[in-house]
C-alpha cells in the first residue's frame, strides 16, 4: 500500500505585486509556474538551481509565507518548519539561546514554564549545545552553533516536515559536515521528512534521495539523485552538474 505524502504540491503558480505602497501596480510578476511536487515520509527532496530559480519563494508559499498564489499546496503533517542559510540574522540578537528556542513553544501555547525548560534543555542536547549555552547570545557563537541553535528552534515543536533552505551553503567545509550529520540523525531519530533547498550540488548528492531542477521558476527535471546524476537529460541539469565538477 502507498504511504500517504507528507506534502504535496499541485499546479502551483506564484505572484509578486510590482512596486510598494503608493507606488504599488496592480500588474503582478509571475515567480513559480505549474510546480508539482510530492515528498513521502521519511524522504529527503532536493531542489536545485541557480539563483533566482524560484527556490526559495516555492519554500516561503508551502510555508504561508507567500500567499499570492494559485494551486494547491497540501500539508499532511503539523507545524513544518524552517531552516534558513543564514542563522545570524535568523535569530534575534536581543533573545538568549535558551529564549530562543522557547519561543516556538510559548507560541504553541501548550506547555507550561517548568515543562518548556526541560523540553529547551533537551532540544538543545540533542544538537550538541550543552546548558551553558541557554544564557548565551547569537554574537557569542560561531557560525556552526549558531545554525544548532536555528535546528533546535525548529525541532522543539517536534514538527515532521524541515524545510532546509541553503541550510549549510554559509558554512566553511568541515562546519558543514558536521551539520549535515547532525541533519542526518535527527531524521531517523525523528522520522523526519526534509525538503532540502541547495545550489550546492555536492551536498545535495550526499544527503537526498530525489531531486528537482528548477530554471526561470519552472520544474524542468526531476529525478531519483542517482538518476539526476548519472542520467541528466536536460541541457541546463547537465550545465549544472558540470559547473559543479
């Protein structure tokens, strides 16, 4: 029997409104165009190309963080979550750590004090962050704590679906390593499903088991990551996969 999808996205096509306030037009600039896609449980789904691609705006409208759209975009899990690329200005610099990974569940609503410590005290063991890091700030840590912490803050809500847009890309070689397995355990120990934003090639053949190109807001290929790879058929995946080299 076929697993239920955790997402699916059907004939979703995306607006910008051109201009803002007084000098906002009524004509809208087209982003995404006809996007379908589906990510199964457990699955981890690339999504490549360059920038400008349309990426990043297909990650805020599954998100709700666009909502000039057309299409459908269906979520079979609660509360998905996201992780951005850059974690310094994705965190707020006046907030602890340890407030900063509370604030997802003070938003929930549902626990109390003395339950949320415990739970910011575990999530960020979890990440590898010890409790000497709750009263720290995001300036105190480096650029690998800081994106923990951005991990830790999505995963408190305990959601199944991560959307990891360029999630590693701002991290030196070595840093990146170490968060992608941390990626990887919390996926199994989680049941997670990721949809995994990158340009990076290289790491997308590491980590995901399909992949979708994307050009000028369109879905031009899609493909298990070994076919991608081995078997490209479209001009611009070829281009991609060589620049990569």
């Amino acid at each position: 029997m076929a697993k239920t999808p955790i997402l699916e996205v059907r004939n979703l096509n995306s607006f910008y409104q051109q201009g803002s306030g007084l000098f906002r037009s009524k004509k809208r600039r087209q982003v995404l165009k006809n996007i379908n896609l589906t990510l199964c449980p457990g699955e981890v789904l690339g999504i490549v190309g360059e920038s400008g691609s349309g990426k990043s705006t297909l990650a805020k409208v599954i998100l709700g963080m666009v909502t000039q759209y057309e299409g459908e975009v269906i979520h079979h899990s609660l509360r998905p979550q996201m992780v951005f690329q850059d974690p310094y200005s994705s965190l707020n610099p006046a907030f602890t750590i340890g407030r900063i990974v509370e604030e997802p569940l003070l938003i929930y609503g549902k626990y109390g004090t003395v339950e949320r410590k415990r739970r910011v005290r575990e999530m960020l063991e979890d990440v590898g962050l010890g409790e000497e890091y709750l009263t720290r700030f995001p300036g105190e840590l480096s650029g690998g704590q800081r994106q923990r912490v951005s991990i830790a803050a999505a995963m408190i809500v305990r959601p199944r679906l991560l959307i990891l847009d360029e999630a590693v890309s701002a991290l030196d070689v070595t840093i990146q390593d170490q968060i992608l397995d941390l990626l990887v355990r919390l996926k199994k120990e989680n049941n997670l499903s990721y949809l995994f934003i990158s340009h990076d090639l290289n790491v997308v053949y590491q980590c995901c088991d399909r992949v979708l190109v994307m050009k000028n807001g369109r879905v031009i290929e899609e493909n298990t990551v070994d076919g991608i790879f081995d078997h490209p058929q479209h001009e611009y995946t070829k281009q991609l996969l060589h620049a990569a080299e």
